[in-house]
C-alpha cells in the first residue's frame, strides 16, 4: 500500500491562470506589429493538505522522519486534492492586413507540450500509506471517492483573433490537433481496507475503475492517441464610473483524445481477502509458489486489465474576469478560474497591475481555491525594447517563502519578439 501511495505522488513531480489566446494576445503592451512570435512555459503544482517539503522528498529523494509526516498530519482533511501542470512551447501571429485587408484579423498558431495531473484522497489514504495499516486493527480505513487523472500530449493550434469588434471588442478562436503521449485515470467509488484485530488478515473492498495507456510506448515520440479541442475567448469593453472596464470570458481545452487499442483498462468491484503465504522451508524462497506473489500477479488477482480503445476528455478550463482601469498607473482585475474534469475547486482572485513607467508594470495577486487554500503572486511586464517584452512571476509564490507550512508553487515565464 506504502508503494501505490508513493508512486500516486511521484507522478505528481514528474511534470498562469489565462487561456492560451489571452497569453498570445495579452494587452498590458499593446501595439500594432505585424507579427509576433513567442516562447511560453508554466509550471505549476498546489494541495491544500500535502506541503512543499513533504512532496519535495518525493520528487528529490530523502528521508521522511516522523516530524515532517506529522506536519502534514496536522493538515490533512476528509478530502485531500493536489493538482499540477506543466507547458511549454512555441507560438507566432500574423496579421491578415496584406491578404483580407483587415487590419484587425490576426491569424496565429502554436506548438506546445502539455502535462497535467490532480488527485483526490482521504485521510485513511494518508495515514496507511505513510504510517502502515496496523493502526487499523479491528477497524476499516476508508479510501472511498480516490480520484486520480494523468494526461500528457502535444498540441498543435491554429486559429483567428480579432482585435476590433464594435467597439474595440475582442474576439478569438482556436481549433487545436492533439498527439497523445501518456494517460492515466484512476477512480474508486469503494475503497475500504478492514484489518483484522490481530493482524492476521485484511479485506480490501473496492469499486474501481481504472484506464492507462499503452506502458510499452512513453516519451514525447509515442503516439498513444490523437484527437482535438477548442478554445474560444470574446471581451467587451465598456465604461463605468470608476473607469474603462472589461468584461473577459474563455473556454480553452474542450476536447478529447481517442487512446488507440492497446490502452489497458479495468473495472471491478469485489471484495479481496488477503492472509499471507505460508512458507513451510527455506527452499520454498525460490520456488514456483514465491514466484506467484509478484506485484504483477498480485495486481491481476484483484483487477485484471484488458485492452480497448478510449476516449479522454481533456480538463476544460473556463475562465472569466473583469477590470478596471481606474487610472493610468492603477488596473485591477477580479476573476475566477475553474477547471472541469480535475478534482478542481473554483478559484477566485484579485490581481492589480501597477505601471510604474510606460514599459514596466508590476502586478499582484491574491485567491482562494484551486488544488489549493490561499494564494498569493507576484508578476512583471517589462517592454525590453526593440520589439522584446517579458512576462513573468508566480502565482503561489507562498510554497517558496514556507515550504513547510504551504504547497503551492508555481512559474510563468513569456518572452515575445514583434516585428
């Protein structure tokens, strides 16, 4: 059990708050290039539960002493989530002056690897992964309602956006080819352990189903599915009282990916009674016998895969904010982001950008929600000049600053290049 637990949060490790359209075309540094071309990555990763120093010996390696399990054991809850992504890639745009006479059609395109991951998982899941089962005895350690989704894929988009609409509205438009890479799906609908009082057995009652990819074929090159999504994103400027305002709502990553035949799936509910192996001589080590308690077998005995073709819906993600700017130094921006499909709680911030000079402008953030609690961030933008701008910061700065009292971590980093 201590090992399905550790390679639960492993995987975790081992991959901003906008729409992909809103990053190409973000507006803190409006201009009126003709082309642009970008190098994006976000890596982010929360819990409201596990810390940064506890997933970090996970991900690094390292003795996990009683201390910093306790820490986490202070924290944990009835309903545990840990979520993260990471992306990276590259994208250009063009304008369509030159072939449609409109200066205000853009058409762009983008090339990016992506990876996410979330769970969700009980106490009793904490407590007999990190500390054993013995502390059960004569009673049952409920997993129930574990959830856990691993997707990893390559994205090609294309698409159009509009800078004017109306009055100076905005619209966007991406359609999106995918490569699938690596998916995992676990979810257990059942899942109690009961241990007997003198230790002498356990019954493992469950109700799960689970899907992975092809385990033969991983790394960048393997082609394990293919599919498409997309992402649409329209603005509407109007004025207040306080100011020029925005109103701003995107879906991004409505989609799926078909996983191809030799996806290995399972669904089982039954109940497993486990007592030991007796082993009557020494010579019995390396007999048949032994043999037969491998991991493997053991695995086929409670729920044996079979292979089929499936389809993965992608984590769609909406997002919707409105800003204000109450003076040309001073925008804030309320917003909430949610995420369908991914354990996910909806997340609510406040983000105000600071210009400090024409070309540089600072930008803080504050939110409650996603995988984790509180949230706190800080960015930059800064016009580099001849044509250069970059964008970034976090927004969990928090696990950096406690790392043993927090979990969320996070960078962004954009660089564009217009012409």
């Amino acid at each position: 059990m201590k090992r399905i637990f550790i390679i639960i949060f492993y995987l975790s490790l081992s991959y901003s708050i906008n729409a992909q359209i809103c990053t190409i075309f973000a507006d803190e540094f409006p201009d009126s290039s003709k082309t642009k071309i970008g190098l994006i990555s976000d890596y982010d990763l929360n819990s409201n539960s596990l810390t940064n120093a506890f997933l970090s010996k996970f991900y690094l390696g390292g003795y996990i002493d009683t201390d910093l399990k306790n820490s986490v054991l202070d924290r944990i809850q009835n309903k545990n989530t840990v979520g993260g992504n990471l992306n990276y890639g590259v994208y250009a745009s063009f304008k369509l002056d030159y072939f449609l006479k409109n200066k205000n059609l853009n058409f762009f395109f983008s090339v990016r690897d992506r990876l996410h991951f979330d769970a969700h998982f009980s106490d009793d899941l904490y407590k007999v992964g990190l500390y054993g089962n013995s502390q059960f005895a004569g009673k049952t350690a409920y997993f129930n309602n574990f959830s856990l989704n691993l997707i990893h894929y390559q994205q090609l988009q294309v698409g159009l956006f509009s800078s004017k609409l109306d009055s100076a509205a905005r619209w966007g438009i991406g359609i999106s080819f995918l490569k699938g890479e690596q998916f995992i799906t676990v979810l257990a609908k059942k899942a109690e352990l009961f241990t007997s009082e003198d230790g002498q057995y356990i019954n493992f009652n469950t109700e799960i189903e689970a899907t992975q990819s092809d385990p033969n074929h991983r790394g960048i090159g393997a082609l394990n599915g293919y599919g498409a999504s997309l992402e649409i994103f329209f603005e509407a400027p109007f004025q207040t009282p306080y100011g020029d305002s925005k109103l701003r709502v995107s879906a991004s990553d409505m989609g799926f990916i078909r996983f191809n035949k030799q996806t290995e799936s399972l669904k089982r509910d039954s109940l497993f009674h486990y007592t030991g192996y007796r082993i009557n001589d020494i010579y019995d080590l390396q007999g048949s016998a032994f043999s037969s308690t491998s991991k493997d077998s053991l695995i086929n005995d409670i729920a044996p895969f079979h292979k089929q073709a499936f389809n993965a819906t992608l984590p769609t993600v909406l997002d919707m904010t409105f800003e204000t700017h109450f003076s040309k130094r001073f925008l804030l921006i309320e917003g909430m982001h949610y995420v369908f499909n991914g354990n996910y709680n909806l997340l609510s911030y406040i983000k105000a950008h600071f210009y400090f000079t024409p070309k540089f402008m600072l930008s803080a953030t504050f939110g409650y929600g996603g995988y984790g609690n509180f949230n706190y961030g800080l960015g930059i933008f800064a016009n580099l000049g001849k044509g250069m701008v970059l964008y970034a910061g976090s927004n969990n700065l928090e696990g950096y600053i406690v790392p043993k009292k927090t979990a969320g971590q996070g960078i962004f980093i954009t660089l564009v290049k217009s012409f």
